[in-house]
C-alpha cells in the first residue's frame, strides 16, 4: 500500500441486489418406485439421451411396475435447452403434464 | 451443483435433488455413457427415495433505497473489501459514495426507484439507483446514464438470453451498438478503435455493464460462471456506436432499419461468441471479398446446422469496417445485395458436421437433406444485421449469436 494513501472514513453505498424469492413447495419424493411413474427428462444436449435410456431400461428391469416415459418421445417440446426463466416454467408444466411421480433430467454437457 | 440450484432457488425452493455424473457425457462413444448410466444408478435410485424436499423461505425486502455502510481505510482498503464481499470483478473501483450516486442519478429521466428487472441467473433486482451504483463504480460520467439503461433494459429482454450468456460453457460477449445521435453528443467511440482503450463512454459503460451483469447477477467462476476459458470481455464488455458517416451511398443507419426516426437514439444488444475478423487487403470487387467471408464463416461457429437447428432462427452481427463497406458500396449492392451474397458464400456442405448431430431436426427445417446439401447460417438472408463500425484499416467482424440470443434495440431515453 502507498504511505501516501490517506485512511478515511467512508459512506459507502450497499451494492448488494435484493434478491427477491416466493416460498416455495415441492413435492415429496416417492419412498419406492415400484408401479409409480417416472418421466426421463432430456434437453437435447449430446449423448443426455443416451444416458437416459439406459437408465430407464435398468429402472425397468429393476423396479416392479414401473412406468418409464421419455418425455422427449411423447412431448418433443420438452427436448430443448431452456433460453429464459419463462421457458423453463413451460418445460416444467410440460412435465407435469405427464403425471409423473418422479422425474429423472440429465441437464448437463 | 451450485449453479444448477440457482434456478430452484429463484423459483422459491431452496434446493434440487442431483446425482452428479462426472463429466463429460457428450462427445463419447455409446459404450461408456451406458456404463457412466449403469455406475450412477444406485446412487439415482437411492437419490429418488430417500431424499426429501425442504420448503424454501421467503425473502422479502425493499430493492430501494440501497442500503449505506460506514467504512474506515484507504481506496485500496475499499477496493480490497469489495473483492471480498463479492462486490466487484477484481479491477480497481472508485467508492460508491452516496455524493457520487446523487450526480450519477442526475444523468437519467428516470425515477431512482424504478425496478428494471432480474438480473439472472441469481436474479437480483437492479433499480436505476443500483445502475447508477455501479455506473459510479466503474467511472462512468452522468450524461452516460441513458445509454447504461438503455442497454441494461435490453439485456433484460428475455429474448437476449442473458442467463445463457453469463452461466454457460461458452466465452460469451456481450455487445452493444449505439447508433444515432447520441454517438456524438456523448463521445462514444464509432471510429478507429471504436470497440477499444481510449474511448472513456465505451470503457466505462462496458465496465459497468458487467460489473451489474456478473456481481448482481452473481455469477462468477467456477460456482456459477461455467465459461470453459472465457475472455478479457468478462470484465468489459463490446460497446461501439455506428459509424453512419461511412455508410455506403442508399444504405440505412442500424436505427433507422430497426424502425426508428433518424433523429433517435438506440442501443442494440445481444450475446454472442468472439467475433471471427475478416482482414482481407486483396479484394477488388464485392464477389472477391464475399469469397473471403465465405473461407472464415460457417454455421458451425454457434452449433447451427443440424446440432442445434433453432439458431438459424437467430440474426447474427456483421460489423463491416469502412474500407471493407466502401468496397461493397462501390459495387452498388444495396445492403440486402450483400445479405444475400453472404448467405450463399457461407454455406457449407452437411458432410462437414459429425454424425452424432443427427439430422432429424434439419430435415424438419428445411426438407430432405444429403451430404452434399448446402447448409445456411440462416434461415433467410435478411436476418444478418450489419453494421458499419471502426475506422481505417481492411478488418470486419462476424458476431455469431449465443443460441437463443436475438437482437434487442431499446430507445435511449433523454
């Protein structure tokens, strides 16, 4: 530090953003899987749907009745890497709308 | 894992369930993302059972008036503090003095309290006073304050895609074209060197930019910020005013064939990739230089083409320098004439993206397709926005969009 630099003493403006959050509520996970149904989530990044599959023909192989939907099969929409925050509510609700008891997503690179 | 939990957080909750999977998953064979699948299942099931949610908690609070601290030390005491507080990129700041925020807030017609939106992807709340905070900060004069807000309320536009732009593996730019009057009224470089050192608008609305997208936006490496190498331009970010005095003869400033008069203002944003520079000092003719481009761009440079067809969608930036732009004028093409001759000259075959892309997606865009197909960068030739920016010298710049970020052009507001 400088000798020169004088010490002082400062008002200073915060800043720091507000981050403003509603409370959410989320829905218990199942405590088994067996006939329950569980919806695999890809975002069509590469090899995510690969990864996937396997996963759900190891759940079925697994796990007694389960119900095991690609969601990128029966809802194409889904299969996209969400731009916004409005996007990601719609996946969501596209999600939902397939009644699942659980969903399984492979969000990553 | 952090950055995943972001956007549970922002939507009220305080945590996702996750497994994680070490990467990568894309670019290997289907053997091992089967056996990456079949290593991780235990630990998915166990994930999908045992683990149970937690309600997240309310947080509420008034965004204005920001909150004043008292601080004893010197400037580089501050600075120091700041870094650690998270409260600056690690470049030297001028202290947010209150004195210095009530002159700043002189700049803008707009009210102090007045909430611009969300900055993601931690989503914290940016007011014009919390602009003009960080304005101070980075050594902004007053009269700077509309082209901030401006550009700042283009950037919220969910159709830029910040989130992407500041959370994604990409070296992301984000840029800014000033165009119409206010380039000369405030100094705002459109010349030589526009984009860079000694052009103080520029510098420190650039500055200021980032400062408010990476601290209230909070995203910074390796926890939120996931640029695999990123850039200089995390910490200033592109902003270059229109060079309308070297328009080619019939050729409209960027404001005006964005819909606005000639006597407005406008900022333009988007995000993108670092630009891919054409230096071509050969050429004699428009078709010549348009052969060059077509060697140096090509839909792979923002994944188009079949790996991710939507970007075709998108309006990617071409910024022609003067000599570059007097070439093509003196052609007399029009700008659309030289639109379509770069849509045609950057076409590449199909054959040139691994197979792992697929092409089910292209097919439903544009028909049947073969090796030999000739892919566009865009869908049509009138989505290319073209600017004359810079001064002397044979450079033009290509700013591939990020996917999903189109251009927004705000009003400046005086």
């Amino acid at each position: 530090m400088e000798k020169s630099e004088k010490q002082a003493k400062w008002k200073l403006v915060n800043p720091e953003a507000l981050v403003q959050v509603e409370a959410g509520q989320v829905n218990p996970h199942p405590k088994d899987l067996s006939g329950k149904t569980v919806v695999l989530y890809w975002n069509g990044k590469p090899n995510g749907d690969l990864f996937l599959n396997r996963i759900g023909e190891l759940l079925i192989e697994k796990v007694d009745n389960v119900k095991v939907i690609k969601a990128w099969e029966v809802c194409p929409s889904t299969k996209r890497t969400d731009p916004t925050t409005e996007a990601s509510r719609t996946t969501a609700k596209e999600l939902a709308g397939l009644n699942p008891d659980l969903i399984i997503g492979a969000p990553g690179d | 894992m952090e950055l995943a939990n972001t956007i549970p957080r922002a939507e009220g909750f305080r945590e996702a369930c996750f497994v994680k999977v070490s990467p990568p998953i894309g670019m290997l064979p289907s053997f091992d993302v089967r056996e990456k699948a079949e290593n991780a299942l235990d630990e998915i099931l166990k994930a999908a059972t045992d683990w149970q949610p937690s309600t997240g908690e309310a947080v509420k609070g008034a965004a204005y008036p920001a909150d004043t601290f008292e601080f004893s030390g010197t400037v580089e005491e501050i600075n120091r503090h700041f870094v650690e507080k998270k409260w600056s990129l690690g470049l030297p700041v001028l202290p947010p003095t209150p004195e210095r925020i009530h002159e700043m807030l002189k700049g803008t017609v707009q009210k102090s309290e007045e909430v611009l939106g969300q900055v993601p992807p931690r989503m914290g709340t940016l007011t014009v006073e919390l602009a003009a905070v960080y304005a101070a900060m980075a050594g902004c004069h007053p009269e700077y304050m509309p082209v901030l807000i401006a550009a700042l309320e283009g950037f919220l536009a969910p159709e830029v895609n910040w989130r992407l732009a500041l959370s994604g593996t990409g070296t992301s730019q984000l840029i800014v074209i000033v165009s119409g009057p206010v380039v000369k009224e405030i100094g705002i470089g459109c010349e030589q060197g526009a984009a860079g050192k000694g052009h103080h608008a520029n510098g420190s609305i650039g500055y200021a930019i980032n400062l408010i997208a990476y601290v209230v936006g909070g995203s910074r490496p390796p926890m939120f910020d996931r640029s695999t190498l990123a850039s200089p331009s995390d910490y200033v970010c592109w902003v270059f005013g229109e060079n309308d005095r070297a328009l080619p003869e019939g050729w409209k400033p960027l404001h005006v064939e964005r819909g606005f008069k000639h006597s407005d203002s406008l900022i333009t944003v988007m995000a993108s990739y670092p630009p891919a520079e054409n230096m071509d000092h050969w050429s004699t003719s428009a078709e010549e230089h348009l052969r060059w481009w077509g060697h140096i761009v090509n839909p792979l440079q923002n994944m188009g083409g079949p790996c991710v067809p939507q970007v075709m969608e998108q309006n990617p930036i071409i910024a022609l320098g003067p000599e570059h732009a007097h070439l093509i004028g003196s052609t007399k093409w029009s700008k659309d004439d030289f639109r379509k001759a770069f849509w045609e000259q950057t076409r590449i075959p199909l054959s040139a993206w691994p197979s792992a892309c697929g092409r089910e997606r292209l097919t439903e865009m544009l028909g049947p397709v073969t090796d030999d197909s000739l892919v566009p960068i865009t869908r049509e030739p009138e989505q290319f926005l073209i600017v004359i920016a810079g001064g002397d010298g044979k450079q033009s710049h290509y700013f591939a969009p990020l996917p999903g970020s189109f251009p927004v052009s705000k009003l400046i507001r005086r």
